[in-house]
C-alpha cells in the first residue's frame, strides 16, 4: 500500500498526540490513592500520583514550590495552573505540608 506523505504526516501526528496524552495522566489513575503526599519534598513522579495531576502539573507544582522556598498551606496549591477550588478539595485528603510520603496505589 502506497501512501501519501500527507497520510504519513497525518498517522505520525496522531501517534504523537497519543503518547503525549498518555505521558501527561497520572499513572494507574482508575486505582484509589492510599496514603499522604507531602508536597513540600515530593517528586514529579510522586505528585504525579495526586487524583487529576499529571507531570505537565505536577512540574508546575515542583516550579511553584521552589519559587516560594516550599508551600506554607495548602490553599498555595490553588496558584498552580488547573488547580481552582473543586480540585483542591479532591487534593485536600491525599496532601500533607510536612512528615512522610506514604502514598501507595
């Protein structure tokens, strides 16, 4: 079968979009987290574990704890892009602000 680059350029793009979706999901996101993440010393992978958070948000989040020197409270998280009060509710349960990272899916 004989395509055209256009088909080719098409197939390409969508194999692009694709693994560009799967990279920005959390992983095993249908799994309920167990556990506590502290924010304050929690890697993009970790972070990446947190319900609606993938590693676009989750360096947002690493970006915004650096700038500031850590998060004080936890309402700081709402300066995060995508981060509004209906998602810090369902962050609120999983975060801490000091103390160990116990989070396990």
């Amino acid at each position: 079968m004989n395509i055209g680059a256009g088909e080719r350029y098409a197939r390409a793009a969508v194999r692009v979009l694709v693994l560009v979706l799967a990279l920005g999901q959390p992983a095993l996101a249908s799994e309920p987290l167990e556990g506590v993440i502290n924010i304050n010393v929690a890697s993009v992978e970790e972070l990446t574990q947190l319900p609606g958070v993938g590693a676009v948000r989750a360096r947002a989040i690493v970006a915004l704890r650096e700038d500031r020197g850590g998060f004080l409270a936890v309402e700081e998280l709402a300066d995060v892009d995508g981060i509004g009060a209906a998602m810090l509710a369902k962050l609120r349960p999983y975060i801490r602000l000091d103390g160990r990272t116990t989070a396990v899916r």
